[in-house]
C-alpha cells in the first residue's frame, strides 16, 4: 500500500498546482486589462494581494516543477498600434510590501550583503502614474520610450514632446544618457477632466494613474496635450561620459538640468529613520498635488546598487512602501461560531485573506445574531473590511450592489457547533448561549483563559498545547492541569525532557500564584482583572469570596448587582465548585499573603 502521507502531499500539491494555474490566468488576466487597456477591473490592492498570494504558492511548489517563475516578469504595457524599440539598459520594477516587516527583512538582507550596520537610503514618493524611459542622444530627446516588458517598450516620444516643461535638449557630453521617471496627471487635473467627462454624460476615469496610461497611448497627440500630461524623473539608466555616485546627487542634478524632478523626498540612515521619513511622506501626500501609492527606498550610494544587483524583475537596492488602504473589500466565505468560555456563541465572518494595514486579515467577528441582521451579511456577500483602531477587523458593511441575488439571509444554528446543546438566547443582550457547563470547546476556553498571562501565567499552557492534552484525554478542567506528569507531556509531540519539565515547573509556580490571579484565572462571568483585583483585596481569600452575599460583593468598589449576582451564580454550580476543591486538593494558594 502506498504511504498515505504522501498520498495526502501529493493531493495537496496537485490543490496548490490548480490554484497556481487559476491564479497566473487571473494575473494575466488583470494585466492585460492594466496595462494594455487601461481599464483595470480590480484596484491596485486587490492585484498586489494575487501577486504575493502567488509569490508563496511558488515558493511552496518549489523548484522541482521548474516553474518559470511568472511572478517574476514585468507587467508588460505594450501596444501594438506603436513602435517597440529596445531600452539601451533593462528597465526594472519594484518588489512592494504594505508591511514594515519585509521593509525590515528587506534591510537586514542588504546590510548583511554589504557588512554595514546602517545604510542611508533615499525615500521618495511612489508616484502613481507610468513609468517612461527618455534617450537623449548628445544631448537631444531621441526616444520616450514605456517600460513594455523591461527590454523593448512602445515608442511615445510624440506624446512626451507635448508636456511643456519635459527639456528636448540638454547639456551633455557627446553619447546616450537614460532619464527614468514617471507620467503622470495632476489630480488638479484629473478632477477637472472627470468633470468634463460627467457633464457629458460619459463614465468619468477610475484613477489618475488609468488616465495617465490611456493619455500615454493615444495616437492623437492634440489629444495628449488637451489632457496635460506631467512628468517627475528620479532614476538614471545608461550613462556616457558622466559618472554620479549617489541617488540624492542624481535627484539634484536632474533638477539642475532642468528637468522635473522629485521635489520631496529625504534622506535616512538606518530603518529608524527610514520608518519615519515614510510617516511624514504619508502625512503630507495629499498636500503633493500629484498621485502617490506609497515610499520608494533606495540604497543611496551607487557603488553599493551594482554589488547587490537585480533579481529578473527587480533591483535588490530599492523597495516600494505602499500605503495599504485601511478598508478593503473581501468576501465572505463561510460563517463560523465561537464558543467561548462563558458559553457565548460568536459569529466569524471566515473571509477570503486580504492585506489591510499591513496584516493578513482572513476572519472578523459578527458578535451576535442582531448585527448579522442589522449589517444583512449573506455567505457569498462583497464586504468592505475596516481595522477598526488599527487592530481589530470588522465589517463595516455589505457591498449590496455586488450581491448574488440567490443569497440567502444567514440563519443562526440552533446546536452548539461542540457539544451539540440547544443554544438559548440570554437576556436582553442578543448572544446566544451554550449553557452545558461541561461543553469541550468552553472547557479548552477556560483553561486557556486560566493559564493565561495575566491570570495563572503559564505560558506554555497556549492553545496548540491544551487542544493536545485535552485530545489525549489528558485533561478536562483546569483543576487537570495539577494531576499532569512527567510521563503524560514527554508523550506528545513536540515536547522533549528539558521542555517537559519546563512546563511542570511552570504549573508548579502557579500554584503559589496571588490570589487575584486565581480569581481572575476561573473566569467567572462579569469579572475582569480590576475587578478580581477589588475581590482579592477586599475578602482575603478565596473561600470568603465564596461564602459573600449578595450585599457584602456589592460593597467592593465598581461591582454593581449584575456582576454580584453573576458570581453569586458561578459559585452555586457544583462542577465549579468541584473543580475549586481539586485545585485546594492539589496546594493551589487560595488566599492573601
Ligand atoms: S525607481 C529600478 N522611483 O513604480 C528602480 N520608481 O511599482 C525602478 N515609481 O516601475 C523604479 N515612483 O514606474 C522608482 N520614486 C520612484 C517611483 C517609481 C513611482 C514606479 C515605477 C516602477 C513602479 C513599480
């Protein structure tokens, strides 16, 4: 018989090849309708997500496919109404996060390539436009040329020569020089030509950047100067008889020249700086009066760009910063309950991933019944995404014009997802509720909840750990957790003699643990840490705690009648209080100093 492990391998691999081929299609897809008719069905964001999400696909289905790698081509912009012509050196493109840890790892590489401790860089905007390659031949504008696949682009010097300020003659050595920049279209001036287009009835331009690229392609170059074109150059590719030696010093002298250049950017030494050099770029985008998608770093000295070199698509001395949008649409693939500790059911809107400010997002939470109601969120629905304080992902609401008319309204279940119980609606505050007290997914809860690390604070009691012991049968409660031995840990996966014992000194120290921490750890309902903190302060021990009216509880600062009686009820369930005599039998301290 055949090893079903790598039966399961193989299945996988043939889930991730199918997935592969979906996705480059899509790509292809999308880059076509990009850069070919400037008329993008998905925003940037969207298109970065499938970039990376193939990126790590590749990444998984290794070498052995001898996959050419597709993520690693340069979006190709060429059209076949112009003439192609061959840059003189490759035009590049950027590798781009929306997060500041492959900024770090992005670092770390160079630094430990070029064996330096801080590298100055220069951050520039990330303009939001097309990417132009300009030939001067002793000194004359030869050829404008677009990026096309990196190695031969479309011929638009005719559209070039209708941007006013663009010089067609330069002071320079007899040879060829490269100017690499951006065109792009004011958003003075995209608002204006959106507003022309409204007025005639006509679908106004998604984005600058959509109308840049469609200007730029135009065959009528009266058409072109109607639309204003500008342009910003900031890079430098075949250079005859000048040699520059950093980035800011190329930035300076495009100026000098006569050329557009970026009028902010800033130099930074060390990430520190570069971190907040992209802040203050950020803060004052909107004030640059053109489209900007983010920060471009680059390794400031020269010398260094040719000892780190380019990968097939990009340099390894620069990186896009991109501002991530912090609401983004994804859908909703399934619905699933949480059952927490108290037994309260939480409704997960399982999503399909998506970047937002820089994490991963796949899952928010619905709360309760009444907000799936009130937001009217279906399976299959268009949502938009917020962080909300930056941290927290919720939906804000349903994009209804996206909605499949077959969708249904989402029905709550009536069973508890664990253990099966009926699930009763709790007054008043819209959650329902698991009531079986010994329900496996409220027990894995409470544990957690108990070891965690402002009640017990036993760190290597986190959820990998106690879903293994409680499916060994190991432990039910947290009283279980004291009975655990030597024998029991190093049987499971991942554990070794020293970890093991690690973790029984853990448990151990636990015990002799302040006893608002306890209170806290047994995760009675209404109670928080402050709360358990009054408790502890004002009853001495746990068994006063226990023995306290209704009257007495309501003496502690900030406990009111709900939370009173709320502990009242904890400690008149016997599997509660069973579990409290465990955890008295195994030497827990149950009391204040
Ligand atoms: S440097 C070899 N600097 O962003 C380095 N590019 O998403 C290549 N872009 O292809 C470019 N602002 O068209 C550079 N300040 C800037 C930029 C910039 C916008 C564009 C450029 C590039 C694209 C990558």
């Amino acid at each position: 018989m055949s090893d079903p492990f790598s039966q399961i391998e193989r299945q996988k691999r043939v889930v991730m090849l199918g997935r592969l081929k979906k996705l480059r299609d899509e790509i292809i897809k999308h880059d076509l309708l990009y850069y070919r008719d400037s008329r993008p069905e998905i925003s940037d964001f969207e298109y970065d997500c499938l970039k990376i999400e193939l990126e790590n696909l590749e990444k998984l289905v290794g070498s052995a496919e001898e996959i050419e790698k597709f993520s690693q081509k340069i979006g190709d912009d060429s059209d076949p109404g112009f003439v192609s012509r061959s840059h003189l050196s490759k035009m590049f493109s950027l590798d781009n996060t929306y997060n500041l840890t492959d900024l770090k790892r992005f670092d770390e590489k160079i630094r430990r390539k070029i064996c330096c401790d801080d590298i100055t860089y220069v951050v520039e905007p990330k303009i939001d436009g097309v990417a132009i390659n300009l030939i001067y031949r002793d000194g004359d504008l030869l050829h404008a040329i677009t990026r096309g696949d990196g190695i031969h682009g479309d011929d638009v010097t005719q559209n070039l020569r209708t941007i006013d300020n663009l010089p067609q003659k330069i002071n320079w050595p007899t040879g060829f020089v490269e100017f690499r920049g951006e065109v792009f279209i004011r958003n003075d001036v995209f608002e204006r030509i959106n507003e022309k287009k409204i007025k005639a009835g006509e679908e106004p331009f998604a984005n600058p950047r959509n109308l840049a690229a469609g200007t730029i392609k135009l065959l009528d170059s009266n058409l072109v100067a109607e639309r204003q074109l500008s342009i910003i150059l900031y890079g430098v590719g075949r250079c005859d008889g000048i040699s520059y030696h950093n980035q800011s010093e190329v930035l300076a002298d495009l100026r000098q020249r006569g050329f557009p250049g970026q009028d902010v950017y800033f130099l930074a030494t060390g990430l520190d700086e570069v971190y907040e050099k992209i802040e203050k770029l950020g803060s004052i985008k909107s004030t640059l009066g053109y489209p900007t998608d983010g920060a471009v770093l680059k390794v400031n000295e020269l010398k260094y760009h040719d000892l780190l070199g380019c990968t097939a698509k990009a340099p390894r001395w620069a990186f896009a910063y991109k501002f991530s949008p912090s609401q983004v649409e994804s859908v909703i693939e399934a619905i699933s309950l949480q059952v927490g500790r108290t037994g309260i059911i939480t409704p997960v809107a399982e999503l399909s991933p998506v970047f937002i400010s820089g994490t991963m997002v796949s899952r928010a939470t619905l709360h309760n019944e009444d907000e799936i109601k009130r937001k009217d969120i279906r399976l299959g629905d268009r949502v938009i995404i917020e962080k909300a304080g930056e941290i927290i992902p919720a939906i804000l609401e349903v994009n209804l014009a996206k909605r499949d008319p077959t969708a249904m309204p989402f029905v709550f279940p009536k069973n508890c997802p664990s253990c099966g119980a009926i699930l009763e609606k709790s007054n008043g505050d819209g959650f329902w509720k698991c009531k079986n007290f010994s329900c496996a997914d409220q027990c894995r809860e409470r544990i957690l909840h108990f070891a965690s690390r402002n009640a017990m604070d036993i760190h290597q009691l986190g959820s990998t750990v106690v879903t293994k012991l409680i499916s060994a049968k190991l432990i039910e409660n947290m009283s279980d957790i004291y009975g655990l031995k030597m024998y029991h840990i190093i049987s499971m996966d991942n554990f070794g003699p020293k970890s093991s014992e690690n973790l029984l000194m853990a448990i151990e120290a636990s015990k002799h643990k302040d006893l608002y921490r306890l209170i806290y750890g047994l995760g009675i309902p209404s109670v928080g840490l402050q709360t358990a903190k009054d408790l502890a302060l004002k009853f001495n021990s746990l068994d006063a705690l226990i023995g306290a009216t209704l009257e007495k509880l309501m003496m502690v600062p900030r406990v009111g009648e709900k939370t009173a009686s709320d502990i009242i009820d904890f400690f008149s369930k016997k599997q509660v209080i069973a579990t409290i005599e465990a955890l008295r039998n195994h030497g827990v301290n149950f009391s204040n100093g």
